[in-house]
C-alpha cells in the first residue's frame, strides 16, 4: 500500500487541519502551518518546533511535518540554527522555513521527507527598490537540504512546499526572472533531486490561458490571487533520483477540492 502524503501552504488556517484529516492521509507536509485546534490533538503528532519562523515578528507560522495516521511511522530530525549548528546536525539557515523527518512504512524502504517554505525578500534598502523576490531564500533551503545527501546515488529523499518562484518562464515573460528562478530547479537536480510534480495532466491547467505562461507548459495553478483566477504554479515536489518512478504527485486544484488556503493541496503517493 503506497505511503499518501500530502503538501500544502495552508495560509495560517486552522480549518485547514481538519480537512487534512478528511483526505486519509499519513504525513503532512505544511508551510505557513499554525497550531493545530485542540481538537485533533489526539490524532495528530507534529514536529516539536516553535511556532514561528526566523525574522518574522508577530507571525506564529512556520513549515511543519504532522503524522496523520499510524500506518507510518515518523522521527522527526532536529533543526538548529545555522550558526549553532555543528558538523553533521541539520543547520537550517532561517528556522521555521525547513522542517524534516525520516519515514517508515512497511513494505517501503525509509526516506527522508522535507517541508519547504521560501520567503519573499526585498533588496537592500540603500536599492531602493520595489522589488520582492524568493529565490534567494529558496537556494538557502537547497543548501541547507544537502545534508541529507552523502553520497551521488541511492539517497532517498522527497522535498515539498511553497517555493514562491516560476517554473520554465519568468514574471510577465521576463528573460531575466526565468533564468533567476531556473538556478533552483537546476540545483536541486544537480544534487540528484529532479522535479517530479505536479504537472499536466495531473492537475487542472490554467484557463484561460496566462499571456506569461509558454504555449506548452505543463504547469498546474496552485496558487490562486485574489480575485480568481488561479494562474501560477508555485508548489512543487522534488525526489531523489532512485525513487521517481515510485513517486506520484498530483494537484487538487479544481475549485471544488480547493479547500481554505489560497494554496491548493498536492496530493503525493510513495509506492
């Protein structure tokens, strides 16, 4: 029986919980996750971390990995700020935006599971300048993942969340901003941590058709703006190279599995 894992930036909701305990899933992997309502508390374990994250006052928020069911077994790996970590610990560079734990089910080899967050940045003040950007901070979550990777084949990793970047194109079309955003998908290939999903025709495309988006493009909107309509794709999936054909994603983007957040769910099963 597959490992059903599911991700999702579920905005701070707390409604969101409950309707993760709806779909009959085993882990969760969260970004911008709050505490769960007292309700579930019996139901659900979740990493010990505080509830925030790193350089964000007053924002009880954070990546977070909760084991939905006992069909699995999960441990969770202890993140410690960068600079206090020691060689061979988990150093996160902005705690609260990374959490990780190590999966076993039976009948399926253990992996490593990762929740990832990257937060929206803006340069220097001295620029001033009106920009917010993301990709520096998820090359920190790429640096900071790579310690799970000891050797150039056999690792079995799975990374997941919210990277606020672009897949294949830039912002309106921008030349610049799609070489920009395609470093962090050639990285984490590079460690041998190719992106798995979700694209077309596993999810619902945009429609109508963004003037950004490349005729051809097999994104899925997970993120919808307000007013609708969801147009970009800014949640992925990531899997060590030895376990891609066993790793199946898909987005519940149809406006009916939505759900609270303005993220949608990303369904994943490890067979």
């Amino acid at each position: 029986m597959p490992v059903k894992i599911v991700s999702w930036n579920i905005a701070g909701k707390v409604d969101a919980w409950h309707r993760l305990m709806e779909m009959d899933a085993d882990v969760a992997l969260l970004q911008e996750a709050v505490e769960p309502p007292k309700d579930l508390a019996k139901s659900i374990q979740v990493d010990p971390a505080p509830w925030s994250t790193a350089g964000w006052t007053n924002w009880a928020r954070r990546t977070a990995i909760a084991r939905l069911s006992e069909r699995v077994n999960v441990e969770w790996i202890e993140a410690k700020p960068l600079a206090c970590a020691a060689s061979g610990d988990f150093g996160v560079s902005r705690p609260g935006a990374l959490t990780a734990a190590r999966v076993t089910a039976p009948g399926v080899d253990p992996y490593v599971v990762v929740s990832m967050y990257s937060l929206w940045e803006s340069p220097h003040a001295e620029e001033r300048s009106s920009w917010i950007f993301a990709d520096a901070s998820a090359h920190r979550l790429v640096s900071d993942l790579s310690v799970f990777i000891g050797k150039q084949k056999g690792h079995r990793i799975l990374a997941a969340g919210d990277l606020n970047i672009l897949h294949g194109y830039g912002d309106g079309g921008s030349a610049y901003w799609a070489s920009r955003f395609g470093t962090v998908f050639a990285r984490m290939e590079a460690l041998g941590l190719p992106f798995v999903g979700p694209q077309a025709p596993d999810g619902r495309q945009a429609d109508p058709w963004p003037d950004e988006l490349p005729l051809g493009s097999k994104d899925v909107p997970t993120h919808h703006p307000k007013p609708y309509p969801a147009t970009r794709q800014l949640d992925f999936v990531f899997a060590s190279e030895g376990m891609v054909d066993s790793v199946y994603v898909r987005a519940l983007n149809e406006p009916e599995q939505w759900g609270p957040s303005d993220h949608c769910r990303l369904s994943i099963e490890v067979s």
